[in-house]
C-alpha cells in the first residue's frame, strides 16, 4: 500500500506566475480525515478526483487530514486506503499525512502574519463564548468582532510577554466581495464583510483546516480542487489565503450533496454508509463504483452501465450536476445483480469462494467437495443472484449440507401428507438414473407422476424445497444435475421423514 514515492513538495506560490490550471499537469486529492470510516460519499469525491485524474493524464494524490489528534484514528486510516483499493482508486503520490507537517502550517502562519495578513488573538473561548452568548441574547449574528485585529504592538508585545497564549487570525478585507469560477457552480461570490476573521493557527499552535488545506494544496501544485459542495463556503476564505500568499488560486469544483430518498442529508437514519457495509454486503466493488459515479453526474448518452474505461473517457467535470443526487438503495441493488450477472466466470467463482469462506462454509461437503461441479453450482445461480452474500444465504443449500427449510415453502409445497411416500419413492428411482443428466431425471420425475396420476409440477415444487429449502431456486433438473445423485437421493430421502405417514 504504501510503496509509493513520498512526494517531493514544491513551494507552488515561489512561482506566483506559474499557470497551475493547464489539463496536461492535472494534480489532483482526496483528502479525507480519518475520524469517521469512508463514506460513499467520500467516495463519490475519490472517485471523480481519480476519474479525473485519468481522463487527464493527470496525477491522483491522497492525503490524510489527520490534525485533529483526538478525533483521528489510525485504524480508520487503514479502513479508508482498504475502501479505496477495494474500489480500484489507486493513488499516486501520498499517503500524505498532514500530522507530519505541522511545522510548515506554523511557518505559513508565521509568514502571512509578518505581511500583516494575519494578526494574534489573545481572546479565550471562554471571553468568545461570553461575546457570543450576548450576541445571541440580543438577537444579533454573531462572528468574531475583531477585538484583537488592530491591537497595538504594544499591547500585542505586553500580553505575550504575560504569556497569554494567542491564536493566529487571517485579517479578511472589510469591503468589498471574494468570487472564485466554480466547475460545477460557476460564480460564487460572498461579501467579505460576511467572511469572520478566521482561525489559521490554535493558541496551541495547531493549524484549522484553512491553513493545512491551502498550504498542502499549495505545496502539491494542486491543479483542481474537487471536493463536496458542503465546503463551498469555506472557498472564499481560502481563495483569500491564496491571494494573500500571492498564489495562483486552483480551480474549484464542488460536487452536489447526497441526499437520502426522504431528501434529507444522507444519514445512517437512510441505512449504511460506509463503504466498507456495502461490501459486507456482498456488493461488487466495480457496481458500487458505477452507481456512485451517476450521484451527480450524467455520462455522454446518458447510459447507466459503463465500465470504468468509458467512464474515464467520458468523465467531465461541466456535466456534474449542481442538484443534490438522491441515493437511491433500489438502483445499487439493481446494478450490483447486472454486474454480477456479467461477472466472468473466473472472478465471480474467486468472490463466491471468499464470501462461502468468510461465513464458515469453504470446508463444508458440498462447497468444493466435487471440484468440477462447483462452477456448474455457481454458474446456475448467477443470473439469480441479486448480492454475493445470496450465495451464502438463499443459495446456501448448493454449498452446504446443513441448510434450512424456508417455513413459508414447506407450507405451500409440503401440504400434502403424500408427497412424503412420493419423495421416498423419487429418490428410490432416481438412484438408478445413470447418467445423471437434467434430461434423465425429468423423465424420472414425470414418469413418477404419470403413475401415480398426479400433476407433475406438485413434485417438481415439493422436491425443490427438499433439495433446496427453498419455494424458488433454477430449474429443478439442473439443480439434479449440479448436486449430483448422492445429494440429490439423500436430500429427498432426508426430507420424507418430515411427513407423517412417510
Ligand atoms: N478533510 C476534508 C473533508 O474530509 C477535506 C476537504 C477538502 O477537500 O478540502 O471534508
């Protein structure tokens, strides 16, 4: 994971001329901090960072925005990079760890305080909080009223040398209004007297989140900015950091919310949204990626499938959607059941193997024990099923021999007592098809039924739930066929005794 080149950085802003935003030197992050798992909508950002990257050319960084201690957690970290390579992102540069760089955030500072860009605040939480609070009484908006922005040297000198810790405040013009070009939003332009002078260093010498991003954006020669719309707000105070660097500002491209479908902020309330659940639940990483990749973005033609090369190829940032995308649970499932449906033979016999083998069933007579036959079981249930984990649930009976009978199949097709005698008749019979093709255990089976007068499709109903457990599964005789005539004659043999006068 961890094999790439530590980047080199480069001080972007010693050439203020320079023209970062050029398609053919596309630099581009995903910066997520590790105090939360990867949400699918992190993910979304990954993704059309990476694909952007690709249709570009261009380079794919990480980068972990690890400077709140306590909140930071490494074992997330280790889930976000798994969740990313489990979707295929690969970085290219990083993971870089902010945490590792505190020492040049303190020298930004240090530097857009001597230009007068930024000024110590001396202010405690407690004073703010007070400041605050009786803003709030008297119904009045509250940001930070500039107490300490034009403090008198001397004073400044004074409360340090009292060792009152300070904070380090970006002085935000009075007048006038910031406005950056947005990919996705076009011009956003806000009153700079609605901009409070905000944080960039902690009395405890911590950077914000103001000062890493700019400074790391900076020194990565980020050429675009994508990232969720949620931080459009917090642009124009970076946009202000860059030109107060006298730095040329990266393009912005801010991605529409996820909203779950009561269109309210996607939340656990909507069901999972760590990656990492999906994948637990037996979704496919390249039918998670697809879905993800249309929150927000319409592909040429406007087609819903596409492999990830033809999503690279046609991936542009002016055809993502500034409307809030709705997750839509039913659409993720639909598209896992076509990608698995179009799973070659060889990775999905790899996956149903991982997933048999994380719940306990590798070893079990039935998973392996008739190597050839594994693939015919797997081949059959393909087209069926709906997530991996089918096949260690609804599918269990074609790899275990301890499965069990769904209640509600067993009162629809087991109500006649008779059928017991009949099943115990199937199986005496059918231990004497030789071979054992699905052909030759139909004409078994029907001629059962002719016999015995009855309908042929009570039997085929009542041995499927015996073989299976289940009401509906493939075709009864390729189901005979793929569990082979031991299984099949035990099974119907085992599930007579469950009727009275067997
Ligand atoms: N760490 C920030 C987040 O997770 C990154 C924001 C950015 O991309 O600038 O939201």
């Amino acid at each position: 994971m961890n094999d790439h080149p530590r980047h080199t950085f480069f001080c972007a802003f010693s050439h203020p001329q320079a023209k970062l935003v050029e398609m053919a030197n596309v630099r581009v992050r995903f910066a997520p901090s590790p105090t939360g798992y990867l949400h699918v909508g992190g993910a979304r950002t990954a993704l059309y960072n990476w694909l952007f990257a690709r249709r570009h050319g261009g380079v794919f960084i990480l980068r972990i925005e690890d400077t709140d201690v306590d909140r930071s957690k490494a074992e997330l970290v280790t889930a976000i990079l798994e969740g990313l390579t489990w979707l295929g992102l690969t970085w290219d540069e990083g993971p870089i760890h902010q945490s590792e760089r505190l020492a040049r955030y303190r020298e930004l500072g240090a530097r857009l305080e001597q230009s007068g860009h930024a000024y110590p605040c001396f202010c405690t939480s407690d004073e703010l909080e007070q400041r605050r609070a009786a803003a709030q009484a008297e119904r009045r908006a509250w940001k930070y009223d500039g107490a300490c922005r034009n403090l008198p040297e001397a004073e400044r000198a004074r409360l340090r040398a009292a060792g009152r810790p300070a904070a380090l405040r970006f002085r935000v013009p009075e007048t006038g209004e910031t406005a950056f070009d947005d990919e996705v939003f076009d011009r956003v332009a806000l009153r700079n007297s609605e901009i409070e002078d905000y944080v960039l260093l902690r009395s405890d010498g911590n950077p914000t989140y103001h000062l890493s991003v700019v400074a790391d954006d900076l020194d990565l020669g980020i050429t675009h900015v994508i990232r969720g719309a949620d931080h459009l707000s917090n642009t124009p105070k970076q946009v202000l950091m860059y030109r107060a660097l006298g730095a040329p500002t990266p393009a912005f491209a801010h991605l529409p919310l996820i909203l779950g479908p009561d269109r309210q902020r996607l939340s656990k309330r909507h069901g999972a949204t760590a990656v990492g659940a999906y994948r637990e639940q037996g979704v496919l990483p390249e039918a998670l990626g697809n879905f993800l990749a249309l929150l927000g973005w319409t592909p040429p033609g406007g087609k819903e499938i596409l492999p990830i090369e033809e999503m690279i190829q046609g991936f542009d940032l002016k055809a993502v959607s500034k409307s809030n995308a709705v997750f839509d649970l039913e659409k993720l499932a639909w598209m896992n059941a076509e990608y698995l449906r179009a799973l070659p033979p060889g990775r999905l016999l790899g996956l149903v193997e991982e997933e048999l083998r994380a719940v306990g069933l590798a070893g079990q007579a039935g998973a392996r024990d008739e190597g050839e036959t594994f693939a015919a079981r797997v081949s059959l249930l393909q087209s069926r099923a709906r997530t991996l984990k089918d096949f260690s649930g609804s599918f269990r009976a074609f790899f275990s021999d301890q499965f069990d009978y769904d209640p509600e199949a067993k009162q629809k097709y087991w109500k006649e007592p008779a059928l017991g005698g009949l099943l115990a008749e199937l199986a005496a019979r059918l231990a004497d098809v030789e071979p054992f093709t699905p052909a030759d255990c139909e004409k078994c089976l029907r001629g059962l039924a002719e016999e015995k007068s009855l309908k042929a499709g009570l039997l085929i109903n009542a041995a499927r739930v015996a073989l299976t457990g289940q009401a509906v599964a493939p075709g009864l005789f390729d189901v005979m066929a793929v569990l082979g005539p031991k299984r099949v004659v035990a099974r119907l043999r085992h599930s007579a005794s469950f009727f009275a006068n067997a």
